[in-house]
C-alpha cells in the first residue's frame, strides 16, 4: 500500500497535500483505481465506523479531487454527497492544490459546481476561489446567484485591533454590504441576474426598513447612483420581475425596490402598459401598488382616458373590493375634469354592473347616473345591455334610467323566478354475473396496486374470486399467480401469508393460491385495528370489513361459497330486498349457509322496505325470517340525544390547556338487534356512542367505510360529526368530502344530518364549505331537505361560535350562484335572528348580503326575520346598516306586491 493511501487512511489532509503537489498528471491519474476502491470500501462501512471515519473522508475528498484531471470527473468527485461530512469544507486546502491548473479548466470546474443545485451553496467558496484569476465570467445558475446574495450579504473581512498586539489570530468582523458590492468583481454581472431567478435569493428580503442603509434595496439604489448598474436597467428587470407573478412575499422586494428607487413621472409613463398588467392579474398588494402608480400619472396628467379604461375594465373585475373601490373614485375624479370622456369611462365602468358586492354594483350605477347625458343615446343603449348584469333590485333602478333591460334569466323579475336544483345524483347497478376470470384477475391485479380502492371495485372483486373460486378454484389460480407475481406473498416459496397484511381482495386471492393458513382467518383470532382506542368508530367499522373478507377467505378455503350475499345492488352500497331474496332462494337450492358476517352486512345495506317482508318470510329459512323482522321494525335507526358540551376539545400532545369550546354534542342510543343477534365484530356499531371525542385514525377509509351502514344516514352523521366540528373550529379538513358522500346515500334524513350539513357549511377551509353545499344541494334535489330545521340549527352553532357569518355567507354564496336562491335564503331566513340580536357581529354584513341578493332574485313573502327591522334602522354606511336596510327593502317590497 502506498505512501498517500496510507495518508488518506488514517486523514492526515497535511500529508496528503504534501504528497501530491510535486506529482505529475500522469502519476496523479495514476492514484485514481485506488482512491475509487477505498470510497466503494467506505460505503459499506455501517453508520458507527462512518462517524469515526470523518477524517479519512475528508482526506479521501482532497486526494481524488486533485488527481482527477479531467474537469467533468473533478467537479464529480469534489460534489459528492458521500464524501461529504457535517463540518465546514477546507476550501483553502482543496483551492491551494488546484490553484496550479489552467485557468480554463479551474473555470471549467467552477461553472460544473455552479450548475450542481443541491451542493453549490456550500461549494460557494471554492467556486469563488477556482475562478480567482480567470478572468472567466460568473457562472449565472439560480444557486450560485443565490449564494453570492447570501455571501454578499454575511461576508467579512479580517480584523487587526488588539488581536494581533497580543499575538492572537485577528476576529473577522462584518463587512458592509456596501463595500462588499463595490469590491466584488462580479457585482454589475451578477445583480441583473437577481431579477431572472426563479425565487428570489432568501437574503434579499433580511431587512425591517427597505430605505435602511446596508439593506439590499437601498444599497441597489446606490448602486444605480454610482453607476455600477444602470437605473433603467434596475427598473426594467424589478417590474418585469413582478410581471413574472408569484407568491406575494415573494413579490414584496421588488415593490420594494421601486419605492426606494423612486421612479420619476417619465419612468413610471414609461411603462404604463407593465402597469395596467400589474393591477389586472396580480395578486393584490401588487395590484395596489401599480394602481397608486396609475393614479399618480393620472393626477399628473399622464393617463390618458383610453388607458385608464382598459385598466378600469380589468380592475373592476377583480374581487378586492378596495381595489374595486379605489377604481370608482379614481373613474370620478377623470369623469368631473373631463365630461368628454364619459364615451370612453362610463362602458368602462359597467364592468362593476357584474361584481358580486352590490354596494359596488349601485356605486358604479351613480357614477353612471350622475355622468350620463340626456342626448347620449347611443351609450345609453350599450350601458343597458351591461346592466343586465346588475342585481334585481338594481335593475330596476337601471330601467329607469336606461330605459328597458332585459332580465338575464328570461323571466320578468321574481313573479317569474323558478328555482334552479341540479339533479338527484343517480347511482350505476353494481353487477358481477358473467364476468370472466380474465376480467376478475385484472380487476385483482389493479386493486393490489392501488391505495385507495372504490366501494364499487371492492366489492366487485371480492364477489367475482368467490364465484370464480366455487365455479373452478384450480383455473383461477392458474390466471391469477402470474399476474400477482410481483406479490411477495404470491410467490410459491414464500410460505403462508399474515392476513393483518393484506387488503380485502388480496386475502381472496391468496386463499385462492393457497398462500393462507385456515387457523390464521379463525372468528376467534383477533382482528388488529387502525384506530387508537377501542372507543374508534373508524375502528370499528375496518373490523366489520375486515371480518367478512377473513370469513369469505376461510369458507373458500373449507366450504366454498357459491357467491356473496352483501355485494351491493348500486355503486354506493345499497342492497335491494328483492335481489337479497333471490340470493338467499339461491343458496337454499344449492343447500349452502350463509356465512354469518356476511348475512349480517346484508341486513345492513338492504333497503329497508316493509312492503317485501312478506316475500322474505316466505322463504321459511331462519334468514328469510330475520330479513323480514329487519325491513319492518328491527332495522330502524337507533334514536339519538342532543346536548349542548362545554369543554377544552382535544388536548394536544403536549399537554397544554385549551380554551373552553361549546359545541353540540349527538349521542347514538343501543341498538338492540345489532347487539344480541349479530356477530360479535358488528357489536360496537349497536352500542351507545357520543361524538364527543374525536379520534385520530389513519385517513383514507371513511369513503370506504360508508358502504357498511349505507341505509343509516343518520347513525353516520352522528359518527361523523366530531370531525365536521373540529373543521369548523380547528384546523380539521377533508371531513367535508365525507359528507357530501354521505348525503347521496338512503335512509332517513333527519336531524343528525341536517346538522351535520349546517356544520360543514361553517368549515373552516373552503374545499370543505363546497363540499357541504353539495350535500345541502343533493338534499334539495332528493326534496329531504328541511331548510327549517337547517336554519334553526345554523342560529344555534353560529351562537356557540361554532360557525362563523362570513364562512356561512361564503357557502351560501356558493348555493345561491347555482340557481338556489329561494332555497338559500329559506335556511338563512331562520339563521339570520342569530347574527342580529346581538349587535354587531363579524361578518354579520357579508352574510346579510347574500340573503338580500337571494331575496332579490326569487322575491319570497314572509315576516321579517327578527331583529331585522333595529339593525335596518340603524345610521351610518357600515355594511351591516347598508345591507340590513337593502334586505329590509327587498322583503317589504315583496310582501307587499303579494
């Protein structure tokens, strides 16, 4: 073993750079085949050897990256990630032995590291080191721009004071960020670049005080003062940076820049056109930036109308309603220096005919009244047209001073309004006869690689390897094993198989390869659940699941099946009586027995219609009797309670105390039926159960779990509730989905759903509130829905804080958008007392506004609901007062043209 091996082992990086400097290329190549079988020997070493082992990396990384000659395989070698350990790099060390190379090939290297995103920060020194002298550019990647901000930004400089009068090494003290800039050779080559990054460098935006000396956007400015970088280009790159678009604290430096740059009128005239861009798309602490800047030059004269009117059109489709608003009176001001241009502003301005806020709608209306001429009848008539767009209430003010306008819904107000309900959600036939054995090992071969499989293919599945199985078990091996043959638990030598492992239609496929120990899917075997806590309804409904596939699996394996009685009629869960009565017609004449959870999942999902007892009875089969028992007294839902719980919620795991919550709590009563004659596994789902506590089970298996009780909504939602609740007070999400689920499936809609509904409808994510007005809307449709009682239960949960207004207002928004608006207003006529009886609320303004625009639309009669008449008479411009007095007017109107 030679010399500089021998170094390298034992990490002596002195030896080693001692070694190498007098070799030549040739004899440093030389070294390589030994160099690269020592880094293949540290890889195997285990993590305890490799912690010891730190200097022998760091001499190993020395050595190859000095006999490497060729630049490609250096700029490899020196990035490594296995040669890399958790200390500073020697730079120096490492920069000295390649400092001898040709300037090319050290720019060559340089650039190579440059372009390596994920090490080019730590190798910033080196690049800076191997690029010294070159005379070769700066390499332009987004990571080495980035860390020459950063190094920029920290950089310092040695010290002498008293550390060198005492024979101490000198402290390094910060260099300005000033100096630093004018010192750097790279520093009118590489600022451009800070506007063409994809992000923006983080240490761009380290400062409090964008004017503050030493900050980034005070120091560019200086920079364009001295001339290093030219003004107009640090304009340019800064607003065509905003351009680009991105997240908004992304944007803010360079909004700051502008600021401290402080363009004059003509450099700001310069690029109106970037301007009006801003304020039409981007987000909205820009767009307010670039329409003060629009407004500047329009105070200066330099906006012309037809300018300002392509920006009007844009802004006023926005849905800030500050911005929108600043745009109005912005659109005044140039109205009253200029009636002549009233042609070109006031179509302009009807672009707010169509914003969802009303008040804005009836303040574009006044400026539209205050400017428009008698003898304008030509603009009279395209005004008209846009104010179609206006509310109902609006648009008669329109007609007025317009002349007749056409009502956008075809009708002639709310004498003719119809409502608008999107259609019952219909349900596909779920059918498994005739379907091959090709059909069902691809089917089985899909659901081994998927996640999160449909009840449909589930079920489907499951079904299809029963028959198969009954029919010929031999030929559905055979078709199966080479299509799961990426299966570990497939494979012929592979041993019996832990069914706590597989999915549902994995077990049957592997009691059809034989790869499953009967004794393993005994009854009497615990299942191991999902959830944390025996208390888990999640829990317990994968258990149900779970024991029929485990019961399906051994009756395969010991007396086959000749089919399932529990696969559903429809993809959504439900069983028809009439098709479970053939079934089990079916196995009295083949003489089979229904396996017990089988049987038992069928009573759960079989439609409950007592009109085919009698058919069931007449089977004279124990099983025939007990369907008939079910479908008329035995499977109706257990009763619920309500109360009202006042506690901290869940505490987290570290233990802090909450704030004291209270929510409406619904608790299930015993279901006696589930609890003596079903099997032990179906006994948790009959118990009493409150849903209080919310447990934190694994996501994913709730819309799979729906298909256990699809005929029992409202057990469901009682289950479903706490989750609903902590999305609506917490930081709970997807629970929504869940119900929007729930609601397209049978069996009473009562009162534990339509709180549910009201619930999800105060989500606090907005992909929950959609999901919510979905199932309100398939309620609608299905004619279930009592908005009555929807109402009453929003007034209490926005009472209790459970529902904010403005959450509210932004689902009822969305119901109404769909053509609802008799609907909407029908629930939030009885959910409006709660926000008006005490004062002012948050939100209670917005959520005012979409009733108004409700009542507007569909013109209901009825008393006022209470508290409206105080908050309609109160004074002042407040959205609430505004809004109150508008719905106010809207329901005396109608009233009295009853």
């Amino acid at each position: 073993m030679n010399t500089l091996l021998d170094a390298v082992r034992t990490g002596r990086c002195d030896l080693v750079t001692t070694l190498i400097t007098p070799l030549t290329a040739g004899e440093r190549r030389a070294l390589l085949p030994e160099l690269t079988a020592l880094r293949r020997e540290i890889r195997t070493w285990d993590w305890s050897r490799r912690w010891d082992a730190e200097p022998t990396l760091r001499a190993l990384h020395l050595a190859g990256a000095a006999c490497h000659t060729g630049p490609a395989a250096a700029a490899s070698w020196i990035a490594a990630r296995d040669l890399r350990d958790g200390r500073p790099r020697d730079t120096a060390r490492l920069a000295a032995l390649l400092t001898a190379r040709d300037p090319a090939w050290r720019a060559d290297v340089a650039h190579r590291l440059a372009a390596r995103t994920a090490t080019v920060e730590d190798d910033y020194p080196l690049i800076r080191a191997l690029l010294h002298g070159t005379q070769a550019p700066a390499p332009t990647t987004d990571g080495f721009v980035h860390a020459w901000a950063r190094a920029t930004t920290t950089t310092t400089s040695t010290g002498t004071g008293t550390g060198t009068t005492t024979g101490r090494r000198p402290r390094p003290r910060p260099r300005p960020l000033r100096v630093a800039l004018r010192e750097d050779p790279y520093t009118a080559q590489l600022v451009p670049r800070l506007f063409e990054t994809t992000e923006p460098a983080p240490s761009l935006t380290w400062y409090d005080d964008p004017h503050t000396p030493g900050r980034w956007p005070a120091e560019l400015a200086h920079l364009a003062t001295e001339g290093t970088v030219q003004r107009r280009t640090l304009l340019t790159a800064a607003v065509g940076r905003l351009l680009r678009g991105g997240r908004t604290n992304h944007l803010a430096f360079y909004t700051d820049l502008l600021d401290v740059l402080d363009p004059t009128t003509d450099e700001r005239a310069e690029h109106t056109a970037d301007w009006i861009a801003l304020a039409a798309d981007a987000p909205s602490p820009t767009a307010g930036r670039a329409q003060q800047t629009l407004t500047a030059l329009f105070e200066a004269g330099r906006l012309p109308a037809d300018r300002l009117a392509e920006m009007s059109a844009a802004v006023l489709f926005r849905p800030e309603k500050k911005l929108v608003r600043a745009q109005l009176v912005l659109l005044g001001k140039a109205l009253r220096r200029d009636a002549e241009d009233r042609h070109t502003l006031l179509p302009a301005t009807a672009a707010a005919f169509g914003h969802p806020d009303t008040a804005l709608q009836e303040k574009a209306l006044k400026l539209v009244a205050a400017h428009l001429r008698p003898d304008d009848n030509a603009l009279r008539t395209g005004l008209a047209f846009d104010a179609e767009q206006l509310g109902p209430a609006l648009r008669r003010t329109a007609a007025t001073l317009l002349g007749a306008i056409a009502d956008p819904a075809g009708g002639t107000g709310t004498d003719g309004y119809e409502e608008t309900l999107p259609a019952a959600p219909a349900h596909r036939p779920l059918t498994t006869a005739g379907r091959s054995v090709a059909e069902t090992v691809e089917l089985v071969a899909a659901l081994a690689k998927t996640n999160a499989p449909t009840t449909e293919e589930t079920e489907t599945a499951l079904d299809l390897l029963v028959r198969h199985a009954h029919q010929d078990r031999t030929a559905l091996a055979a078709a199966l094993l080479p299509a799961l043959a990426d299966r570990h638990w497939a494979r012929e030598d592979a041993g019996h198989a832990d069914p706590a492992h597989l999915s549902a239609p994995e077990l049957l496929a592997a009691a059809v390869l034989g790869r499953l120990d009967p004794a393993d899917l005994s009854p009497r075997r615990p299942i191991h659940g999902r959830g944390f806590g025996q208390h888990c309804i999640h829990d317990a409904l994968q258990r149900v699941t779970t024991a029929r596939a485990r019961e399906a699996a051994l009756r395969l394996l010991t007396d086959p099946l000749p089919f399932l009685l529990a696969t559903p009629t429809r993809d959504c869960g439900t069983l028809e009586p009439h098709d479970l009565i053939t079934r089990l017609t079916a196995y009295a004449r083949q003489g089979a027995t229904p396996a017990p959870a089988d049987f038992a999942q069928a009573l759960l999902r079989v439609r409950r219609d007592p009109q085919a007892a009698a058919a069931a009875d007449a089977l004279a089969t124990g099983e025939g009797r007990r369907l008939a028992a079910w479908l008329t007294a035995d499977g109706e839902p257990a009763p619920h309670t309500r109360h009202v719980s006042e506690d901290g919620g869940p505490r987290p795991w570290w233990g802090a105390e909450r704030p004291t919550l209270r929510r409406i709590v619904l608790e299930v009563s015993e279901h006696l039926v589930i609890q003596k004659e079903f099997p032990a596994v179906f006994h948790p789902l009959g118990r009493p159960r409150t849903g209080t506590p919310r447990c934190w089970h694994w996501r994913g298996q709730e819309l799979a779990h729906l298909a256990v009780l699809p005929q029992d909504r409202e057990t469901q939602a009682v289950w479903l509730l706490p989750d609903l609740t902590g999305c609506a007070i917490e930081e709970g999400r997807g629970a929504g989905e869940v119900l929007s689920r729930l609601a397209e499936l049978g069996g009473p809609a009562g009162p534990a759903l339509h709180l549910a509904v009201a619930t999800g409808l105060g989500a606090r994510h907005a992909e929950d509130r959609l999901a919510a007005v979905d199932a309100l809307l398939v309620l609608a449709a299905r004619r279930e829905l009592d908005t009555a009682l929807l109402g009453r239960d929003l007034a209490e949960l926005l009472r209790l804080g459970t529902v904010k207004p403005n959450r509210l207002a932004d689902a009822a928004r969305t119901a109404a958008a769909t053509g609802a608006y008799a609907t909407t207003w029908a629930f939030l006529a009885g959910a409006l007392p709660a926000v008006l009886a005490d004062g002012p609320v948050r939100g209670a303004g917005e959520l005012l506004a979409v009733a108004a625009d409700c009542v507007e639309h569909c013109g209901p009669r009825g008393p006022l609901p209470e508290g409206l008449a105080p908050a309609a008479a109160r004074k002042g411009t407040s959205q609430l007062a505004t809004q109150a007095r508008r719905l106010h007017t809207a329901l005396t109107t109608t009233t009295a043209a009853g």
